[in-house]
C-alpha cells in the first residue's frame, strides 16, 4: 500500500532513467517512513527485469538492501527517540504511560513475527522496525530477523513481477498486489482487535456481576 502520491507512469520513467539506484532508493525512503510506494518501485523493478531492461539479481539484490537499509535506520530511529516520541503522542490522544507500556510490552513478545511477517502488510512494513526499537529489541537478533524478511519480501515481490509481467500488465499487477496489502492488513488489524474487545466485554461483564 502506498500514498499514491506519485503515479505508475512516473516510477517508470524514473526506473527507466536511473535504474537500479531508482528501485534501491524508492525501497530505502519507504522503508525510513516517506510515503512513497516502494512495493510499487519493486514490482516495477521485477517487471523491467522480465522485459529484459534490467538484471534479475541486481533488482533483487537492490531491494533486499534498500529495506534491509532502511529497516536498521527505522530501528535506530526509535531506539534513540521513538519512546519519548511516542510518551508525546499519548499525551495528545490521552493515552497514559502506563497503557504504552502495556503496548509496548505486547509488542515485545511478538517483536521477532513483526519484524519478519511485517513486510508483507500495507503500513507494517513502515512502522515494525521503528517499534521494534522503542521495544528494546536487541539488534542483533533484529539485524537476523530484518534482513531474512527483507529477503523474503523482495523475493516474492521481484520474482512475482518477473513472471507475472510477461502475462499480465503491470498496471494489473500492481492493483492486484495493493489490494491483497490492505486485504492482509485488515484481516491482521481484526485478528488482534477483536480478541481485545471480546476480553473487555468479559471483563467488563465479571465486574457487573
């Protein structure tokens, strides 16, 4: 999923004039929290690479290292500031200390699937690395963890397009990918929200009682 702020038409004419440092730095500024569409900068990559425009093994190798980049960068920024960052943002929403903290807690325990799963959801992909550093994360085991899924997505992404592009268009290709995002990304949303409220209903149910 992305902003949408920049058209089709565009990142193609980018890729086509700069190539490989126009995927790499597409994937990177994304990856450091620019909405730009570095899942859209991927398939268009894959796609040049099935026409023969572009190599394979470079597109990949540019993506793996442009979210694996990014991601250290997102980490590091919330490790340094996200925590105090994030106390101010509670302030304005009325969120208490203590409620971040159990948040924080929460995702701690499911830090290591974040990280990894995290690339392929819409907006995930942006803010696990970041919350994996206001979560304490080690980055050692987050460096491991960061680059088998930055591996993993820009796998699947430029290996889909290579093939994919050469029997259906790019533009197809691409809706088809930003729908299944946000598909995944509701379907996530409602599989952590829906055990929540059902919790507080009980308890909400035991203390009338």
């Amino acid at each position: 999923m992305s902003l949408e702020l920049i058209s089709l038409e565009n990142i193609q004419e980018f890729a086509h004039n700069y190539g490989y440092w126009a995927i790499f730095l597409g994937i990177l500024l994304e990856n450091l929290g620019i909405p730009l569409p570095g899942e859209t900068v991927t398939l268009v990559g894959g796609f040049l690479a099935g026409s023969d425009e572009l190599n394979y093994w470079l597109v990949l190798g540019d993506a793996v290292a442009g979210a694996a980049i990014g991601g250290t960068c997102g980490y590091w920024i919330g490790r340094l500031g996200g925590w105090s960052f994030l106390l101010q943002i509670g302030k304005i929403f009325r969120i208490s200390e203590e409620k971040l903290l159990n948040i924080k807690a929460q995702f701690s325990e499911n830090a290591v699937k974040a990280v990894f799963f995290g690339r392929f959801f819409a907006l995930l992909r942006i803010f696990a690395a970041p919350l994996a550093g206001i979560a304490d994360m080690s980055f050692r085991k987050f460096f491991v963890y960061n680059l088998a899924g930055a591996s993993a997505w820009a796998s699947v992404m430029v290996t889909l397009a290579f093939f994919a592009g050469r029997v259906v268009s790019l533009e197809q290709l691409v809706s088809w990918v930003s729908h299944f995002a946000i598909a995944a990304l509701l379907i996530l949303v409602a599989l952590i929200v829906v055990p929540i409220w059902l919790e507080s209903r009980q308890v909400k149910r035991a203390a009338g009682e």
